[in-house]
C-alpha cells in the first residue's frame, strides 16, 4: 500500500481515489475488529455486574432468612 503511494513516476502514483481504494478494505477489518473487542468488554463487564447482583442479593436473602430463624 505504502509502495503505491510512493512511486517515483508521478503518473504511476496513485490518485486520492486509487488510495481510498486501497486502504477501505484494510480500514473497515480494522474497525470491525475495534467494534467486536468493544462489544464484548461490554458483554462481560454486563456478565460480572449481573453476577455482583445475584451474589449480593442472595447474600442479603441469607441473612434474612438467619434473622427470621432466631
């Protein structure tokens, strides 16, 4: 990609179309790799949250449960 950009022979050279062509493709796998690592660090910082909940919910039904027994 760099060698296109940089030929010596101006008529050679690639136009900003010919290096738009040449860098969507590798630009766009790069961005969707971006957005599928963000996706899920989303997921598990959801998945860990929901499982902070659960354990501080049972935790609080077991203590109740203890007090009502006493």
């Amino acid at each position: 990609m760099v060698d296109a950009c940089l030929e010596k022979d101006h008529r050679q050279r690639a136009d900003i179309i010919g290096i738009s062509s040449l860098i969507t493709e590798r630009f766009m796998l790069c961005l969707d790799d971006l957005l599928r690592a963000h996706a899920s660090k989303a997921k598990s910082d959801t998945s860990k949250s929901l499982q902070k909940q659960r354990e501080t919910t049972a935790s609080s039904t077991n203590s109740t449960n203890t007090q009502k027994l006493t």
